[in-house]
C-alpha cells in the first residue's frame, strides 16, 4: 500500500483540526468557530456553484443556445436574477423569475409531498386493520427479504431450500444446512414472537400477525383523532375533546419520534467523525501516518491556548 501524499496528509490534519474548532462552539461563540464555519460556507458554496454550472448552466443552457432559441428565455430570466446585484433601482426585475421559481417548485413539490406522504398515508388508513404474517413455504423473493435479518443471499438459499423440502417452522428455516454459521446467527439476532421474525413470518398460510394488527388500529385511530383535532366547527368538549386530546398526543409522539430520528442520526455523524479522526476504519499504513490522537491532541492545545489568548485581550479591551 503506497503512502499517502502530502497534500492528502495535509488535509487530514486540517480536518481533525476544524472538527474541533467547531466543537469549540460548546463553549461560546469564537474565532475557532467562526474559522471553521466561514470555511464551510464558502467550500459548500464554491462547490455548488462549480457543479451548477458543469452539470447544468453549460450543458443544458450555454451549450445548447445556438441550437434553441428558446433557451434564450432562462438565460435572461439567470441574468434577470443578478440585477439586484449590480443595481438597487433595477432590483425589482428579480421578483419574477424568482417567483417563477419558487411557483414552480412549490407547484412539483405539492404534488410530489401529496404521492409520496398524502396517498401513501390514505392508503394505509383504508387497508384492512388485518395482518398476516409473510408465508415461508410460497412469499415471493421481495417478501421474504423484508422479512428482520434476511439477506438477499438468505432469501435466494431459501427458496431453493423450500423448492426441495418444504420449512416445518421457522426453527427449521433458520437450521437449513445451506446457512452459513454467521446467517443463522444473524437470523437468531432478529427472532422474536413481538416484532422480530418469529412475528413476521410462519409457515401456515394466513397466520395472524398480532402486532400488525395491533399497529394498523393504533394507526387508524391515530389519524382520525389527529384530523378530529384540527376540525373547529364543535367545541372540543365530552367525548370530541377526549378523542381530540388522544389526537394531540399522537401528533406529540410523532413529532417526538422525528425528532429523536434526527437526534440520532447527527450523534452518529458525531460517532463517525470521531472514528475517523482516530483512524479506526482506515488502512493501519495510512492511520499510522496521519496519527490521528496527536493531531488532535495539538489541535486541542492550541485551540484552548488561542482561546485564553483571545478571552485576555477581550477582557484588557473591555477594561480599557
């Protein structure tokens, strides 16, 4: 495995040392901070201004006026955009293309949010609050990979384990001689009678998915408290304000659960980032060059050196 080049070095260390000037925000707003977060900035914008302009002014507009004519109207409604910039008097001729913009995306997105939320939503509120549990013996390939812990490469053994001799329960699923060691370990990871396999799948066709069923009820009466909730024609008050109130904390819930999603996922960007300034997914080689703890360690010393520093001089200038 070759070294890494200098510039690629360079630019490790320069990550271990912005990871923590942005993490000097924990402690207050600084010029640590600042550095990192300007530097983000004007990278992402840099970036995004290069990669429009290659995979979409040049190709699609520039390239293209000498063959349409038509392509003349977004290269105005562009430059229409950039008046504001140039001259404050001229500045209203940006209102309309940017409210052609925003009118039409709004106009996609509507109907985009209204397919893939709004329809997926009424269609689930309109099933049948029945559940089944996915047959071993005859679900089809997709089935059987949406099952807990099935990989394709389980589903593909099991089909062909079924074609010859057919599963007496999922226990015998899960022994198949075909399965690797570490599959059947897999799989016993994901069992459980609740909400793991022994829940999702069976071996006797239209065997009951308790759970499931539980679940789509929970879900239909969810949303119509939700929606009898925001309906303002009756008071809520009796049976209405109960069944409003029990809508009030499915709506609580669900946006807990959002937010808890999003909480998790900037911990693990959090988890990752560490992981990589330690250098624990990289070769041993380059890990070993970029020596991932003492560059850290520095960076820390001279962030803290810099903010005392910068505290003493904003306390002589406050003084004086």
């Amino acid at each position: 495995m070759t070294d890494l080049a200098l510039i690629d070095l360079v630019g490790f260390w320069l990550g271990i040392f912005l990871t923590l000037s942005i993490l000097s925000f924990l402690y207050k707003d600084n010029p640590f901070y600042k550095l990192g977060e300007h530097l983000f900035i004007g990278t992402s914008l840099g970036y995004i201004i290069i990669t429009q302009y290659d995979n979409t002014l040049e190709p699609k507009l520039l390239g293209k006026l000498g063959h349409d004519a038509w392509k003349l109207v977004p290269l105005v409604m562009v430059l229409a955009l950039l008046v504001r910039v140039f001259s404050r008097q001229w500045a209203w001729v940006g209102r309309y293309p940017l409210a052609f913009v925003i009118a039409l995306y709004a106009g996609l997105q509507i109907n985009a949010m209204a397919e893939s939320e709004l329809a997926v939503q009424i269609k689930r509120s309109a099933q049948s609050v029945e559940s089944t549990k996915i047959d071993l013996n005859s679900a089809p390939m997709a089935g059987l990979r949406a099952l807990p812990g099935v990989t394709p490469a389980i589903a593909d053994k099991w089909v062909a384990e079924r074609a010859q001799r057919p599963f007496a329960s999922v226990d015998d699923a899960v022994s198949r001689g075909s399965l690797t060691a570490v599959e059947r370990e897999n799989l016993e990871v994901e069992r459980g009678s609740l909400v793991g396999l022994d829940a999702k799948a069976g071996v006797t066709p239209a065997e009951i998915d308790y759970f499931g069923v539980v679940s789509n009820v929970l879900l239909l009466l969810g949303m119509l408290a939700s929606l009898l909730y925001f309906y303002f024609s009756m008071a809520h008050k009796g049976v209405v304000g109960r069944v409003s109130r029990f809508g009030v904390w499915t709506l609580m819930i669900g946006f807990g659960a959002s937010f808890g999603y999003t909480v998790q996922g900037r911990i693990a960007l959090a988890i990752g980032r560490a992981q990589d300034v330690m250098g624990t997914f990289r070769p041993p080689r380059h890990a070993e060059q970029i020596q991932g703890p003492l560059v850290a360690l520095i960076s820390a010393a001279i962030i803290v050196v810099g903010l005392v520093v910068w505290e003493r001089r904003g306390r002589r200038t406050g003084a004086a």
